[in-house]
C-alpha cells in the first residue's frame, strides 16, 4: 500500500474530535508551529520550576521535545499528549500522538495494514463505532541509545471519519514491558472517549482539535 497522504484535501472540514485523556497528560497542539513552540516551552518551564542551575539541561530537553513534535507533525500529526502519572514515586512513562491520515481506504483491515506486522483485531468504541486496533512491539532508536533490555509497546487505533476520504490514528505507546499490559488498559481506555463532535461543546476534561 501506498503511504497515506498527511495534506489536509479541500472540501468541507471534517468534524472534530473529542478525546478525554488523564489529569497527568500534558497536551502539545502540534499546528500551527508557533503554538507547538509555545506550549513545548510552557512544559519545560513546568518540569524545571524552581531549578536555576542546570540552563544546559533545560536547553537540551526543550530541543529533543521540539524535535520529537517535529517528527510527529510529518506524520500528519495533529496534538501529542505525554504522561507525567507516577505510581509509587514511579514515572508511568507513555505517549498519544492523534495523526490525520486523508487517503481513501477499501476497509479497514486496509487501514490496519498501515502499521505493518502485529496483532490486528477489529473493535467497536462506543461512540464512533468500528474502528482496527493494532498492538505491537518495536525497539526504539531511543531505546537502543539508552542500552534499555526493553522494547516499546505500541497500540494504534485507525478511526474512520464521517463522510471523508481520511483516517484519524491514535498512536499510543509506554517503553514499561514489565507492566505493558497495564499501560495498554488504559490506553484502550482512553481510546474508548473517542467521540465526533460537529459543535463546539465546554465540558471539563475534554481535548478538541
């Protein structure tokens, strides 16, 4: 299959998307770039409140932020949300990137086929139906670089959108193997809030884009 194509087709605008995420889960719009900016050094700001001596530190981590949003806005990316939840003093380290893929599909077991090899299954969210859910496992250059024994747990959920040739992609992932399982109940946890919306709706909690 062909990549699937991350500009926005013209036409009428697709609806928008409602996603309840935990309290711990720091959002980043990744469009337009200079909101993406804004919000990364917002975050940084937060982590190194009350720490005046480490510049170079700060520096460095805003720079890998910044690239890791990059990254994700070239694969058609929309927000990212990273977990700062801890357990016992332990960081619940995960991620969600909410991608936008405008390709026409046959099914979906055509849009799973996107993510390559792993554990395809068909799924029904209680709000917008049918969608593919695929987990799987990879090793990641960040992984390798930090001599980690462990491989990143990925779960993807390819979401049709109403009457549009597009995809919307959630792409959840936690380098914690030893409690993946865990990780991944709450990741089809969050998946299940999942929600079109075609007006603008202020309830606590909510992300829209």
């Amino acid at each position: 299959m062909t990549q699937a194509r991350t500009a926005q087709p013209a036409g009428p605008r697709a609806p928008v998307f409602g996603l309840i995420t935990p309290e711990d889960w720091y959002r980043i719009p990744l469009l337009p770039a200079d909101r993406r900016e804004a919000s990364v050094s917002a975050l940084v700001k937060r982590q190194f409140a009350g720490v005046d001596d480490q510049p170079v530190l700060r520096r460095k981590a805003e720079e890998q932020l910044l690239g890791t949003a990059d990254a994700a806005v070239q694969q058609g990316g929309v927000v990212l949300y990273l977990s700062f939840l801890e357990a016992g003093g332990i960081p619940l380290s995960a991620s969600l990137l909410v991608s936008r893929l405008y390709e026409r599909f046959d099914g979906l077991d055509a849009v799973a086929a996107l993510a390559g090899s792993g554990e395809v299954t068909l799924e029904t969210l209680p709000a917008v139906g049918r969608v593919a859910r695929l987990r799987r496992q990879e090793r990641t250059k960040q992984s390798r670089k930090l001599g980690s024994e462990f491989e990143d747990t990925v779960v993807e959920y390819f979401v049709p959108v109403p009457d549009r040739d597009e995809v919307l992609m959630l792409t959840f992932s936690t380098p914690l193997e030893p409690i993946a399982d865990a990780m991944v109940e709450l990741f089809d946890a969050v998946a299940g809030t999942l929600r079109w919306q075609h007006r603008q709706e202020e309830r606590t909690g909510e992300e829209r884009e």
